[in-house]
C-alpha cells in the first residue's frame, strides 16, 4: 500500500508521516530529502547551481539511501555518508528548489522513489506524489496551512535544532520555495484531485495523524 502526502514547505508533513508509518509499521521515504542530498553535493562540490547539465551530470554520479532506524527516524546518506542533520541548514533550503526544478533529476529521483516505495508498504511525503511518482497510490493526503503557521512552525523546528534563525529569514524563504515550487514547469506543487485536503492550521499533530488514520 502507498500512502501519498504532498503539501507546501511547514504544513507538518514530515512529522505526520514519519508517525504514520512507524504506526503502521510502514517505510517513511522522505522525497525532499533526496533533492536536499543533492543540493549539499552541488554545493560542497562548489557546482554553479545555474549550470544544469553539471547537476545532472552529478545526479547520475550520485548514490542517496535513505534508512529508517528501529526508533522511527530517517537517516539518509550521500555517496555513503550521513547527512541527515546537514541537508537541513538554511543554506541548503534556500537553494534546493532551483536543483529540484530540473527535469533530468526529477526523472532520476523518480525512479529512486518508485522502487522504494514498491519495496514495502510506503508513506512518501513530497510535492509531488499523488500527482506524478504515484498516481494510483491508495491513499493521498493534502496537507495544508496558513502562510503565518507555517513559518512559525519551520522557525520552531531549526531553533529546536540550534541553529541561528530569524522568523524573517524563514518568511522569505517559505515564500520563496511556495513560489519556485508551485509554479515550476515540471511536477509542479499541486493537490492530485483525488487526494483528502487537511487544513493543519488550527491542529494538532495528533489530531492530523487521527485524521489521516481514520479515513484509511
Ligand atoms: O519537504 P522539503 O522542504 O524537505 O523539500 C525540499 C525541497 O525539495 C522543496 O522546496 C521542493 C523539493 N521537493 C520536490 O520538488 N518534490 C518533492 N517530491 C519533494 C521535495
């Protein structure tokens, strides 16, 4: 069974997600993680985000593992490294979506997703699976927030992580990816028509996760 969860940067997917399948003893696959792992390669490798035959060219060099541990969390390693907490710096959130806009990547991680998510029962979280990695997934979720909640939720989650944010750095940022993802040519941010709408605005995360395990 594949349960599909897209939805805009902060609308508390990845938690939920993560809860949900360690529930249901499902594997979490974590799509953005994968277009994060490989911005952290472009960048380490000083690529010029702008030259994208040089990204892909990476992206076909590039091998992404993402394992969940016996606790219920998602490691995921690039070229054999853990990178789990370095994918989330800011900087790597602010570049991301011009690396996930191209369509030779996208095609790669597609490809990496389906086989994963074919291996077991799956929750994949993303911008894009209910519409296009796997339209006939079972279940689709469509979760989704006030602008305002979300940067205070993102705020909350890196502070947590210790790093040196400013609720205004994550406004923009938020608005930034809200734009590049919605309105990109390929696998655009969009809710598939046959995926369940969940406003998280005024919930809680056990409230969603109730909600989404209800309605399987
Ligand atoms: O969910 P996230 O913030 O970790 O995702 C990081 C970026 O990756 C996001 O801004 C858009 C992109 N992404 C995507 O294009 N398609 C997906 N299925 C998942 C993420």
């Amino acid at each position: 069974m594949i349960i599909a969860i897209d939805g805009p940067a902060g609308a508390g997917k990845s938690t939920v997600s993560k809860i949900i399948a360690r529930k249901l003893g499902f594997l979490y696959i974590d799509t953005g993680a994968m277009y994060r792992a490989l911005t952290l390669k472009a960048i380490s490798e000083k690529i010029n985000l702008q030259d994208t035959d040089q990204i892909i060219e990476m992206a076909r060099h590039t091998e992404i593992n993402l394992i969940n541990t016996k606790d219920g969390q998602l490691k995921v390693f690039l070229d054999g490294k853990d990178v789990t907490l370095k994918i989330r710096q800011p900087e790597i959130t602010k570049l991301v979506s011009a690396v996930a806009k191209i369509k030779e990547v996208r095609e790669m991680m597609l490809k990496l997703q389906r086989k994963l998510g074919r291996s077991e029962d799956s929750v994949l979280d993303g911008r894009d699976i209910g519409t296009v990695v796997f339209p006939d997934a079972e279940k689709k979720f469509y979760l989704d927030a006030e602008f305002s909640e979300r940067a205070r939720r993102r705020y909350k989650e890196l502070k947590d992580l210790g790093q040196d944010v400013t609720l205004k750095d994550i406004e923009e940022d938020l608005h930034n990816r809200d734009t590049l993802d919605s309105t990109r040519e390929v696998a655009p941010l969009k809710k598939a028509d046959d995926a369940i709408y969940i406003d998280t605005t005024n919930m809680t995360i056990k409230e969603v996760v109730n909600k989404i395990l209800d309605s399987l």
